[in-house]
C-alpha cells in the first residue's frame, strides 16, 4: 500500500515528493502548514510520510533536517519513526 505524503509546499517539500514518488512510495500528497501538525489540525495516521515539518507520533515515517525535533519531543514518540 502507497503511503501519503504531507510535507509544505516549499522547495524541500517538492523535492521530497518528487523523490518519494520517483521510488513509487507514496499514492497522494497534501501540502499543509507546519503549525498546523504542530496544533493537532491535520489529521495525520501511520499511513503517512511527513517532511521537513515538525514531528506528529501519529505519523508512520518523518524525515526532516531540524534536529531541534528531537528535543521537542520524546525518545520514545519518535524511534524508528524518525529520520534525520
């Protein structure tokens, strides 16, 4: 099953679709806000693959560069969920 991407619609988050679609892992994208995951308004599940945004436990993968993710949020939310 395809996963769905949900990154924002900057440089980053276009180039992590454009990779992610080009290995065939995701089916649908949805281009959001990062304060709203941060808000708990995007309604986010293990189905998921979040970019560059901040960290969501509910999410099945995240891949972003801020390291300041892992301080925000708890060892045991995001291991093995998590790549930085």
């Amino acid at each position: 099953m395809k996963k769905r991407l949900v990154t924002r619609s900057d440089f980053d988050g276009l180039v992590c679709a454009m990779l992610l679609r080009e290995l065939d892992m995701i089916g649908d994208i949805k281009f959001v806000h990062p304060k709203d995951v941060q808000d708990g308004k995007i309604d986010i599940s293990e189905n998921d693959i979040t970019t560059n945004l901040p960290f969501d436990p509910r999410v099945g993968i995240a891949f972003d560069h801020h390291e300041s993710e892992l301080i925000r949020n708890k060892k045991v939310d995001y291991e093995g969920k998590y790549i930085i």
